[in-house]
C-alpha cells in the first residue's frame, strides 16, 4: 500500500508539472514552473522530500515518453521500422525532421527536459532547509536524496545531447517567467559537467536502498529496486556518456565495475526469453523485464504499473506497434517488414524469431519478437504489455516500463569496447553470453576473416535490442569507429545527426541560434 500511494502522488506531481508545462512558457526556454505548492507550505517536512524526489523520476520518465519521443529519436530515425499510413513517421524515418507537421514540431521542443532540469535543481537547493524542519530527516537521507537528484540532471542532460548537441546548460533553478535568455553551451562542455556529477554522485549512490535496519523512507529494498537510480545506474549512465564521446578506455573502466559489482543490486541477465513465472529472470512476456511483475532490480528502467496507476494509452511503444489480436486495431503505425526480419534473424534456433524449415511445406515459426509472420504486416510484440480498457477491445491501456539500458545492452557495449581497444579475445566472449542465451552459433575468431568484428557486434545489438530505442544511437557510434553507411556518415559530417530545435524555443530566447544543418 505505501508503494502504491507513493507512486500514485509522484506521478500526480509530475502530472501537475506537465500540465503547468504545456499552459505557460518563459522567454528563454520555454520552461515551465516545477513548483507545485507555495514556497511557504514547500519544504517542510520529509513528506515533502520523498514527494519532490519521486517527482523527478515520475517528470523525467514523462519527458521521454511525450509523443513516444524515446522510440521517435532513438528507434525510428534510419532505423528497422517502417510506417503503415502515418506520412509524419515516414518523414522522421527517412530524416525529413524539418517537415511541417506537428509532431516534429513538439519532438523538436527540449522545453519538457529542461522542466526536469528545473525540478533537479531546484530539489538539491531547497531539500537541505528540511533537515532544520523535520528531525525525521537525516543527514543520510539527505545525501541519498541529492545523489539521486544529481545522478537524473546529468543523465537528462546527456540524453538531450545525444538528440541536440549543443544545449544551454543550467545549473540553478529559476521560477517562471524568471529565466534569463540562455545561449548554448558547447556539447562537452555540458558532458563534463554530466560526467562531474555523476562522478560525484555515484560516491553517495547505495547498490540497493532499504537494506535492514536502515530503511529509506520507512521502506526495505524491494520497494525501490524498480525505481530508484542505484550506484549501478550511475556507472551504466557514465559508460554511454563516455562511449559518446569516443572514449572506450572509461568505458572499459565503467563496465568493468558494474559486471564486478550488479549482482549487489540484484540485477540478472534475462536468461529466459518468455518466463512462465515471476522466479525466472526473462525478457518478454508478462514476467518479463518490461512489466511490472518482473520481480528484480533493474539498471535503468522507469516504471509505469497498471497497479499504481501510472498505465496509461499513450507514451508506451505498443501505442505504436501493436494491432490484432493484441489490440482492436487491424494494421500498427509502424512495424517491421518481413525483408527485414529475414535479414536479421538468419538463424532458425534464434529464440528471438526464427524458421523452422524442417518440413517445408508447414514451417514453425518461433515469434517471441514478431506474431503473425505469416501475414503481410507482422506485428512486433516484443514490448507488449497491455489491459484492455472495454469489453469491447476498443480501448487498450499499456503498462510497459522504459527499459534504458540492461545487463544485455551492457555486455554487448562491453564487447564494443574491447573490439575497439583490439582485445578481440575478450570482445568475443562477451559477445558470446548474449548469443548464448538466445541459443544462436557463438562467434568464432575465425570468422573475423569473413565478417569483422565490430560489424557483428552491432548486428547482435540490432537483432536484441531492437524496438529499445538504440538503433540510431547505434549507427551514430558504428560509424564514428568505422565509416561503412554514406547517410550516417553525411549527417555526422553536417551535424544533422542533431535534431533541429523548435520554432517556438528559438521564437522565445532570441540567444538560440538554429542548428546550421536544419536552416
């Protein structure tokens, strides 16, 4: 029960922060107040931390998941979907992100991330006057409390790196109507200073929080383990911060820690790719590690529970990608056509999708990723949690949690790594766990005469991850290693890898200039 209220009020906070967000805008940055009670009444008790601080990670997870923008960036743009009917999702995919529609427009907005900026800053300032009001509030809890607030700061701001580039950087909060005119700041600049506070944070940052006797806001661990930043989700954050930047000697550092170290955090590999029970550490499914009953902790996940009342229609990929018999639908907005999937999954044993053409006449198909095959739209249902809202089926309610990064996602950057710093030996092994478990032929060092290295560790990272939001990320950095695609290669060359920014943030802070590829 205390879980359930926590997470019905944090989402509420950010909720009410949302709505605020889109009724007012600034003359800089578009940014609304993240103030939801009066100064007076704010900051008094530890009533009011725990509801500020679970409002951070209830306002970020909105932030990502505004008009599905985490698959919008990171899955769709020169990736392995297609759209069915939607010319907006056509023109984002093939690139054409300054077209007129309103949905780039808003993807296009960094207003709701700076709103999430805002609120961090704002918590590491004023959670301190607590400490003087409230004696139940302790130093520790405290230092908990800004390890986290830091940790999501600098991770927002690497995400809209990855998406802008160069983005003014605010370290201070400031209240509505109040911000000055900001001008951007040099992208790494903005990743140090990500990289100084995680650095720092991870310090403060426990592996799991509530362990007896020392309870975190009344509660032992398994009330946070699925929500909470950990000391492991810091050193994932911190090893995409410096594989972005091309320095896989800290990656290999970072990685290094959280495979010494993930098990403290009660993190499993998902050894099963559809679990029968909530016992076995799985990857779809109703147990799997994008529900909610999936019982372990996670590196970075933000959750979004039918329990808790944070499912909802909208802000989930299966918005997107599922139609009968999951949803009364007949075709999805985007899928994955068949060409594709046959060029991915080659491999009849893959768990993921595989064909098995034993008798050829009546092939089996293994669809743990991809159902109905057999037709000529195959519906993606590797993220497919879902309540139907009506007897009639008219009305789907999605309860999947964004799942950033994983432990699957992590050994394959591992092995990234140790490709890139020509530790071949050692890049195949890791690669080599995940092909293990998804029961496909290991890679052997005899086949880097037929197919590099590198190249096969992003197919594998394609093939697992897809539908994630990695696929463009992906391209970004195979190609910075290793120029082999002429469009990604060209965008890189222009910056136009970076989204544009919006008419109506450049409209309101005349120090903003638009990115040259976008003019």
């Amino acid at each position: 029960m205390m879980l359930k209220k926590i997470s019905i009020k944090y989402s509420l906070i950010a909720f009410a922060v949302l709505s605020l967000l889109h009724s007012s805008c600034n003359k800089a940055l578009d940014v609304a107040s993240v103030q939801v009670s009066s100064e007076e009444r704010h900051w008094q008790s530890i009533s009011d931390t725990k509801a500020a601080l679970l409002g951070l990670y209830g306002l970020l997870r909105s932030a990502m998941v505004d008009n599905n923008a985490h698959w919008m960036y990171g899955e769709l743009r020169s990736g392995d979907f297609a759209a069915y009917s939607r010319p907006e999702l056509t023109a984002l995919i093939h690139n054409d992100l300054n077209k007129s529609y309103t949905l780039l427009e808003n993807l296009s907005n960094w207003r709701r991330f700076y709103a999430v900026i805002n609120a961090t800053s704002l918590f590491i300032e004023r959670a301190p006057e607590v400490l003087q009001q409230d004696r139940r509030y302790t130093q520790q809890n405290l230092k908990l409390d800004i390890a986290q607030a830091r940790a999501i700061r600098a991770f927002t701001y690497f995400y809209m790196v990855r998406i802008w580039g160069d983005v003014p950087l605010i370290t201070s909060s400031f209240d509505n109507g109040k911000f000055p005119e900001f001008s951007r700041t040099d992208y790494r600049l903005v990743l140090k200073f990500a990289e100084d506070e995680l650095t720092e944070a991870v310090e403060d940052l426990p592996f799991r929080y509530g362990v007896d006797p020392q309870l975190y806001y009344g509660s032992m661990t398994g009330t946070w383990q699925k929500v909470l930043f950990n000391k492991i989700t810091a050193y994932a954050i911190l090893s995409h911060l410096a594989a972005y930047q091309g320095k896989y000697i800290d990656v290999a550092s970072y990685t290094e820690f959280i495979f010494d170290n993930y098990t403290q955090s009660s993190i499993q590999y998902t050894t099963d790719i559809k679990p029968s029970s909530a016992s076995e550490p799985g990857l779809t499914g109703y147990y799997g590690i994008f529900s909610n009953n999936y019982t372990r902790g996670q590196v970075l996940s933000l959750s979004s529970a039918y329990v808790y009342g944070e499912a909802t229609a909208s802000g989930h990929i299966e918005q997107l990608t599922l139609a009968s018999p999951f949803i009364n639908r007949t075709n999805p907005d985007i899928y994955v056509s068949k060409d594709t999937i046959n060029k991915l999954y080659t491999e009849e044993k893959d768990r993921r999708f595989g064909i098995d053409r034993t008798n050829p006449e009546k092939p089996l198909y293994r669809e743990n990723f991809f159902y109905n095959y057999t037709n000529e739209i195959p519906v993606f249902a590797k993220i497919n949690v879902v309540r139907d809202g009506g007897s009639d089926g008219n009305y789907a309610v999605f309860g999947s949690n964004l799942v950033f990064t994983r432990l699957e996602e992590l050994i394959l950057l591992r092995a990234e790594t140790m490709a890139v710093l020509r530790q071949y030996v050692s890049a195949i092994e890791y690669l080599n766990i995940v092909k293990t478990m998804r029961n496909t032929a290991p890679y052997q060092l005899s086949d880097m005469d037929t197919k590099p290295l590198i190249d096969e560790i992003f197919e594998e990272r394609r093939r697992e991850l897809i539908g994630e939001g990695w696929r463009f990320h992906d391209l970004i950095r195979l190609n910075r290693i290793k120029p082999m695609n002429a469009d990604i290669v060209s965008l890189l060359e222009q910056g136009g890898n970076y989204w544009p920014i919006s008419y109506q943030v450049l409209e309101n802070n005349k120090q903003l200039k638009q990115n040259d590829f976008w003019k």
